[in-house]
C-alpha cells in the first residue's frame, strides 16, 4: 500500500461528514494524543522497567499515521509530498547526514 491508496483508506474510515475546520481540529488533536501514547509506552519502558511492547508501539503509531493522513486529506495535501519535502529540506540541512554541529547552529 502505498500514501495515496493510505490517504483514501483513512477516509473510508474516517466517520461522519464533518466540516474542514473540525478535521483540522480533530487531526491535530489526535495526533497529540496518539502521540502521547507513544511517549507513555517508551516512558514505562525507560523509566518503569516495562519491557518494549513492539507491537503496542506499532499499533499506536499506526493511529497517529492515521491523524496525519486525515489532516492531510483535511487540507488537500499529498501525503507522499509531505514526505519527500521533509527529506528535501533535511537533505538541504544535513548534505552529509545528520551532525551535531549543523543541527546547533543551523540556519532556517
């Protein structure tokens, strides 16, 4: 599967039609949580002696994939070209791959 057979997919399952502002809203703020039960997960494993729980992490980032397919479907965006435009623009950043040095004294 592919970004854009990904982006349909989500809005097969995206619910009841709602305006673009509530989508917008509902993305961001699903990311966030989503993305809080990523960090909760690696918190108990660094911090709680939980073990890794690979597949728990895989599904939680599978849901915040989804927020950020439906933001991008919520503002017209190509999650492919999303994704090349940040490789675009840390390619730019680090020319040689990622170095401490050009991330503290990088230029925007």
């Amino acid at each position: 599967m592919n970004f854009s057979e990904y982006q349909k997919a989500v809005m097969i399952t995206s619910g009841p039609a709602i305006t673009k502002k509530e989508a917008i809203v509902l993305s961001a703020l699903g990311i966030c949580g989503e993305g809080g039960e990523v960090a909760d997960l690696i918190k108990k494993h660094l911090f709680h002696c939980h073990d890794l729980p690979t597949n728990k992490l895989q599904e939680e980032l599978g849901d915040v994939l989804w927020y950020i397919a439906r933001m991008c479907n919520a503002l017209n965006l190509s999650m492919e070209h999303v994704a090349l435009m940040n490789i675009f623009k840390l390619k730019k950043r680090y020319p040689n791959g990622f170095s401490s040095e050009r991330s503290i004294n990088r230029e925007e």
